[in-house]
C-alpha cells in the first residue's frame, strides 16, 4: 500500500468503516510508514478529544443551518 492509499483511508479506518481485510492492509502500512503513523495517531488523538467534548448528539440549530447551505452550494456549484 502506498501511502496516497492510506491517507485516504485515513477517516474510513478511524471510524472502523473499512474491512478486517482493509484494516490489516493501513495497519501493515502503518507499522512501517512513520510519516503516516503519525498522521493517523494526530489525527485520532483529534477525533477523541472532538467525541470526548461533545455535550450533545444534536449540533445547534444555526450550525446545521449554515451546513446545509454549505453542503447545497457544494452540490450545485
């Protein structure tokens, strides 16, 4: 696995998303890239302080407006 793979597995993994077999294949890659293995341990340690300091499930009404205003010019350009 070259590492552009494994960057773009990078949430997928994080979010146990991917096959035992696709897990396996970024842990592999993992062991031996230490660029990527950092990459991942930043980013996981993100993710954890993010879902650790959540209060609710549910984000305030004004954030979910202004995502899917986002997300609308997005889709339509």
């Amino acid at each position: 696995m070259e590492c552009d793979e494994c960057r773009e597995r990078l949430y997928p993994y994080l979010d146990r998303e991917l096959s035992p077999r696709e897990v396996e294949e970024v842990r592999v890659h993992l062991d031996d890239c230490g660029g990527c293995e950092s990459s991942f341990v930043f980013e996981e340690l993100f993710l954890e302080r993010v879902r650790s300091s959540a209060t609710s499930d549910v984000a305030p009404r004004a954030v979910r407006e202004r995502l899917i205003l986002r997300i609308r010019r997005d889709l339509h350009g």
